[in-house]
C-alpha cells in the first residue's frame, strides 16, 4: 500500500503513546435546572482543553466504544484572527512542532506541519473507534489528498467507506480566474467491516414513482429490473406465459433462477404486461427501510454554511463567534446514516437546551444535559504518580489499563478491591501518604473467588514460590502501572 512521507513524520508517529494522560476535572453541569455544581450524572461532555490530550483523556472510559466521529479539523486555509484558527502557523502548533519535532520542524512547509498536528489526534481517535464505528473528517480540496492517504495508513485503505461532496454553498460567488468553490469533502473511514450503513429518512420526492394503478393490496409500487447484469447461461430460459404466449429470455438471462421467478410470478410480485410480451417486476414501497445514502448532497440537503452561521446568530443574539460553523442538517444527516471544544460551545449548547431568540423568532429549547470539563493534572509525572489527582481517578485508569473497560466501582467490603473481570480479581492497595505491603495480613482480608487475583501495591513481603501457589501475580505501584 502506498504510504505518504512528510518531513517530521518519524518523530509524531508514535506520539500519541508519549501524550500525557491528564485526569478529566467536572466543573459544573447543566440541564433544566441550570447550571450546577452538583454532578448529574449525565454523558454528554464538553471538555475545554488541547484537544490531542483531551482525546487521551477519554480513552478510559471511551476506547473502543464510540459508533461516530465528526471532526471538523483546520483545512489549512490561512485564514486567521477566530478562536478555532484554521491555520498551523498558529503560535500553540509552533511551539509544539519545536517540543515534538525539534529543530528540523524549521523547516517544515504547511503542509508538512498539518500532517505532523493531524497523526496523533487520528491515532487517537481510531482507538476511541468501536468495531462497528465510524469516523466522518470534514477537510476541503487543501488537504484532502494527503488526509485520504494518512487515513489510509491509520485505518486501513479496505476501511474507506467514502468521500462524500458536501455542498456547503449555493451562492456562485467568486474571483476572476478561479473556479467557484462550493464544495468540501467529508472522508468516511469505518473502524472494521463490521460497521453497516444506515439508512435516511424517506421524503415525498423519493417516494413520487411510486404508484399502484392496479390497486395491490401491498400498496404503491414501481418497476424494477428482471435482466441480469452479467451474462448468465444457466439464467437463460422461455418463460410461458397464462395464455401460452413464449418470451424469449434476454441475452444475459434473468436476474432469477427459473424456480424463483415462478414463484415471484404466482406471489404477484412479478406481472406481465397487457399482451404478455414481457414481464414486469414489482419493488413495494413498504419493502423500504429508509433512503440508501448517496455519496453527494447538494441543494441544501444536508445544510449550507449560510444557515450554519444564521443559526449561530440566532442562539447568540446576532452575532456569530467564529466563521465558517457546519449546520446542524448535516450533522443529523451523518448521525442517522452512522447509526441503525470550549466554553463557546458549552453557551451554544445551553442555549439550544433552553431555547433561544423572541417573539415569532422563539426556538422552543430541546432539552437535555452535559458536564463541562477541563483538562486537568497530569496522571504519571515521569515515572511517578501524581498524588494531587486523587485516588479515585488512579484506581479508574488502573482498572482500565487492566481491563480495557470503563471503572464502576466494585462496593466490596474491601476499600482497596477494584473488581473481577474475565475471572481475575483486581485489588489496587495504594494508599497516598504510607508504604503499602503485600503481606498475611493483607491477604486476609481478599474475598476467595474462582480464578486468578492480581494485587497493587508497593511492597511484597511473600516470595514468588508463594504467590503462584495463591494464584497471585504482584504488580509494584508504580513501575508495574502501564502508560496508556
């Protein structure tokens, strides 16, 4: 598979690995009380912070389980002077290709520090990916080239599901000498070929060929093929017809064997027509689960950036905090077809909750929840732990690195058991501001359970021959605690 070079790859291709894990710090939540500072529990956050360590900060509770992504990253335009700068001659990405990069980031074209920004942050998004998942990356024709065949490399070319063309503009405006932009792609890249397609919502316009001049009782209907595509041989055969008439089969035959085509035939799903000169088949339109996407949406289908930025002016009292936004239509259209971050977005997110606007420009509220989050303290500082997190938040990431699957805590008699999972029982013995030691004493109070028993703590004071006989593996806090 060919794969694409860019000067500084070699130092941001494992990077996503060297990311901090940096705990996730509530600062309030929101729902129709209003903003609160008791937890309420709900699942929709909204995390401020660098997105590449807020993705990190999620791979506990998320990695593996997420059915869709949108991402909606910079296009690498030059635009600046918004809050979400579409430019990587931003300062923060500067700074960063130094750290990351190193001297040789100097020397990097744009494009060149795009790719270096993009890579961690897709790696990290395919882990977040569930097996049946699906990740939609909106970008125009600037970077689209090299984002299709990073993605490639990332996710694997046999998981490209398409490039769909969005047309984000109905106005023809532009500059002499230029072809009118009013088109951007969204690359659609499945975790596995476990993901299926969704299907849309059918509308009057996909439904108007649909008839039933002959009153069927399976209602309205229309005409579909009965030629195979390919030449078939063994598809080749007379069909007699009620009166005796012959029709001589097409030169690739039918679509069906002779015995399903009879039975179609006396199903009444397949007709002839007045002279029986040929035969016609029925698709019902109750037979339909929905509109089978299509790989371009034009006319306004799936939203233009015109109504994106008249509902942003609408929930903000007329004014809109940054260009170019992505309207709401299409990011419902990719949410039904994938499914069978700041303190601007949490304002835009209350005010969508609550309602907004007045008089006859009143928008009823859709309700609704979240927790607004921002990054904090770092899990691991070198090789050790940082006690400021909070012991709760260690014994979640620990569970995780051991299990894969998010942390709910066991409510055992013992403070220090995590859980058991897949037969194994987990006891994280760590305690902030004292030596902790695997000993007798210790052990009498772990519950016997089936299975194998894995224990954290600082210190052991049982030998090896010991432990395997106890069906005990030790792991030291905190050389033994894996880095995510």
């Amino acid at each position: 598979m060919p794969t694409l070079e860019w000067i500084g790859k070699d130092k941001v291709i494992n990077h996503h690995q060297e990311v901090p894990y940096r705990v996730l710090e509530r600062q309030y939540s929101f729902d129709a009380d209003g903003q609160h500072d008791t937890d309420n529990g709900s699942e929709n956050m909204i995390i401020r912070g660098d997105n590449l360590e807020a993705l990190k900060a999620l791979l506990p509770r998320y990695e593996g389980r997420v059915k869709c992504i949108y991402i909606d990253p910079p296009y690498n335009t030059g635009n600046e002077g918004w809050v979400y700068n579409d430019n990587v001659n931003d300062p923060k990405i500067k700074k960063w290709l130094g750290e990351v990069v190193g001297k040789e980031g100097e020397d990097l074209t744009r494009h060149d520090k795009w790719l270096c920004m993009m890579y961690p942050r897709l790696k990290l998004l395919q882990k977040l990916l569930a097996d049946d998942g699906v990740i939609f990356i909106s970008i125009d024709d600037t970077e689209c080239a090299n984002l299709k065949l990073v993605c490639d490399e990332i996710f694997g070319s046999s998981n490209f599901v398409s490039d769909v063309i969005w047309q984000h503009s109905l106005q023809a405006n532009g500059y002499g000498g230029k072809f009118v932009s009013q088109f951007n792609h969204t690359i659609v890249y499945s975790k596995s070929s476990l993901f299926v397609l969704g299907n849309l919502p059918r509308s009057k316009e996909d439904d108007k060929l649909y008839k039933n001049p002959d009153n069927d009782p399976r209602g309205p209907w229309r005409t579909g093929y009965c030629v195979n595509g390919l030449y078939r041989p063994n598809l080749k055969y007379e069909i007699i017809t009620p009166r005796g008439n012959r029709i001589e089969p097409p030169d690739k035959g039918w679509r069906w064997s002779q015995e399903t085509l009879q039975s179609k035939i006396d199903s009444g799903e397949i007709i002839f027509n007045s002279d029986e000169t040929a035969i016609i088949h029925k698709l019902y339109l109750a037979d339909l689960q929905g509109k089978v996407p299509e790989n371009i949406w034009v006319g306004g289908v799936a939203g233009t950036t015109r109504q994106a930025t008249a509902e942003l002016k609408a929930i903000f009292d007329g004014t809109a905090p940054f260009d170019t936004p992505k309207p709401t239509k299409l990011i419902e259209r990719i949410i039904q077809i994938a499914t069978d971050a700041d303190s601007i977005t949490a304002e835009r997110v209350k005010r969508v909750i609550r309602g907004y606007g007045e008089g006859k420009n009143a928008v009823e509220g859709t309700g609704g929840d979240f927790s607004f989050y921002d990054l904090g303290e770092p899990l691991l500082i070198g090789e050790n732990l940082n006690e400021t997190v909070g012991t709760e938040k260690i014994r979640e990431y620990v569970w995780f690195m051991e299990t894969k699957s998010p942390y709910a805590p066991a409510g055992d008699d013992n403070p220090y058991f995590l859980g058991c999972h897949n037969d194994t029982s987990y006891y994280f013995y760590y305690e902030p501001e004292r030596i902790t030691v695997l000993n007798y004493a210790f052990l009498s109070g772990v519950t016997e359970r089936s299975g194998g028993t894995v224990i954290y703590a600082d210190r052991c004071a049982l030998g090896e021959d010991k432990l395997a006989q106890m069906g005990i593996v030790f792991k030291k806090i905190p050389r033994d605690i894996s880095r995510l």
